[in-house]
C-alpha cells in the first residue's frame, strides 16, 4: 500500500522506492503517463504561468511540485471522505458508527456521518484541516 507521502512522491517524481523488476516496469510506465499528462498541461499554460516553466521541459519537475501543492488538500480528503473510498480498507477506522473500540474517536469525524446533511460540516467544521504538511514520514520496515 502506498501513503500519502508516497502519492506525493510518485506525482512529483520523487518516487525512491526500487522494489522488483515487476514493480521497476510498472513504476516506470506510469512516471511515462505523468510525463505525458504534466505536458500536456504546460502546452495549455499561457502567460506568465507558460513563462514560468519553459525551461521545465523533461520531466516537468516544476510544475509538479506546484501542482502537488495546489491539489494536495483536495487529494487528501478524496482519500479520507470520498463515498468512492468509504468502504475502502487502507485507513483503519477513527471515528463515527457504532464502535465501541477505544481507537474510534466517536463525534468527532471530519467527513461527517449520513445523518447530517452537510458532510463538510462535521467535527469542527473545517475539512481542510489535514496532516499533509507530513510529506515525510518515517515507514519502519
């Protein structure tokens, strides 16, 4: 499984990781599809923005790492309070349901619960609030 440091990484092109050969093909066709992807968006800058990254032209370093920063709040919380992702089992669970497990940390979620009408709402209110100043953390192996 991969965090969401890891996320980051990959997207910016910082991905260390060396894994098998398996995993060294696969790491390699989706940094080509990054490639391809990061672009075709410099091709639709204009202006200053198209200015700023002219010379990002190989890997597009630059304007990865600015597209990371702009959207990694919005990635975070597709991850943590999707319905896409709800039943997904790579976070264990914090809070909400009918737990009784000392971990969960009832009436205080941050995605909300299906009994309040504005999800965005629950917890103290604000979403936003999330760990990805935590680029790095460390992984034990």
């Amino acid at each position: 499984a991969r965090s969401f440091a890891d996320i980051g990484d990959i997207v910016r092109g910082r991905d260390l990781y060396g894994g098998s050969k398996k995993e060294i093909k696969q790491r390699q066709l989706l940094e080509d599809k990054l490639r391809k992807i990061f672009g075709k968006i410099q091709e639709k800058l204009t202006g200053d923005a198209k200015k700023h990254y002219e010379n990002d032209t190989k890997n597009y370093y630059k304007l990865r790492e600015d597209w990371w920063n702009a959207n990694r709040a919005t990635i975070w919380e597709a991850m943590t309070c999707s319905n896409e992702l709800k039943d997904n089992k790579y976070f264990r669970p914090t809070c909400g349901g009918d737990s009784t497990s000392p971990s969960v940390a009832r009436n205080q979620c941050r995605c909300g619960d299906d009994k309040k009408p504005d999800k965005s709402k629950a917890g103290d209110g604000d979403v936003n609030i999330v760990p990805t100043y935590l680029d790095y953390v460390p992984q034990y192996l």
